[in-house]
C-alpha cells in the first residue's frame, strides 16, 4: 500500500497559475468550476434571503373596509408623526414605546373622520393580524379623538431602540392597559371592518 507522499509523487503533475496540483488539469478545471459554481449558488442565496428579510421587516399591510391596501415599510412607519406611550413595567420601571398611532394609520386607507364618524360608521372596527394569525380587535370609535380617544400605537421602538425579535419589528402598545391581551406582537396587517 503506497501513502500519500508516494502518491502525490508518482501522479502526474498540473501546473496552472503556478501553482502546482498532484492531478490532471481536466479534473482540477472540474473541480474548481464545481466549487466555485457551489460557492456562487450559496452566495446568491444567502443574498436573495437577506434580502427579502430585510424587505419584509416591519412592513405593515393596512387594508380599508372598501378592500384599499397598502404596504408601509419600516422606514415610512417611521416618517409619520409618532406618539409615545409611557407604560410601568412589572418591576416598576417606566418604558417608553414609540411609533404611529393605529387611529392615523387607518385614516390612509379611507377610515372615516370628523362628522363622517357616525351612524353607520359607528360600527367599523380595526382587526390587527400579527404573523402567527393572532388577531385582536378595536372599534374605530375608541381610538378616536371624539370618542374614546385610546392611545393605541404601533409600536417601533422601546426606549428609543428597535424592538427585540420576539416583540417585533412592529408591536402593538395600548396606553391604559394593564392586561395587555390586546398588545400583540409581530404585527403584519391592520384591517377596517364592519362589525354585524
């Protein structure tokens, strides 16, 4: 039985770029074109995920009663005006949230405002969806300055730092509440509807 020095020394040599290879240059052209062909594939894929993650991070889909979408990134959830939500954490300590409130956000998919806020409009509700399909609901009247004026935000930061993975990128932060049952995290889609 030969080892590997014997081999590598009795096989014909291969020189490219001058470098020297204890095989024929057939199989290391092959070989090269493989790995190389490997590492590009791989490459490309790790680009083509990170990408769509980073597309899709903290997008919010809003859709209107009338079935209007749209789809604000992280980035435009963050130009619109902002409003805080001190809230007291179990240990006593105060937290900050920050981020558009749900109120203003339906608004640029047709929720009706002002006078238009009456009569049959007093039954529309918004469903907010996060990404596991939890859903919780708020009538549009409570989050309304005219009404109930609940201070319900989507949530973008916490002091003033993005939200952790498990809370976010998006969250729902509702001033006033202690069971936050309705704080749901992850969230991907506000939608306007009509409660019968």
């Amino acid at each position: 039985m030969k080892t590997v020095m014997e081999q590598d020394v009795r096989e014909p040599l291969f020189e490219r770029d001058g470098a020297v290879f204890p095989w024929s240059g057939r199989k290391c052209s092959r070989s090269i074109s493989f790995t190389t062909a490997a590492f590009s594939l791989a490459f490309l894929f790790f680009v083509s995920t990170n990408a769509r993650s980073q597309s899709s991070r903290g997008s919010l889909e809003l859709v209107g009663e009338n079935g209007t979408s749209k789809m604000l990134t992280f980035a435009e959830l963050a130009t619109l005006p902002q409003s805080d939500v001190t809230v007291l954490e179990q240990n006593g300590s105060k937290v900050v949230f920050r981020g558009p409130t749900i109120r203003s956000l339906m608004t640029l998919v047709g929720a009706p405002t002002g006078h238009a806020l009456r009569g049959p409009n007093m039954i529309l509700a918004v469903l907010v969806e996060a990404a596991d399909g939890y859903r919780v609901g708020f009538m549009l009247a409570e989050l309304d300055e005219q009404f109930g004026a609940r201070n319900a935000i989507v949530a973008l930061t916490r002091d003033g730092r993005p939200l952790s993975a498990s809370d976010g990128p998006l969250r729902i932060v509702v001033a006033g509440e202690t069971h936050r049952a309705r704080w749901v995290r992850q969230v991907v889609r506000l939608r306007l509807v009509r409660v019968m």
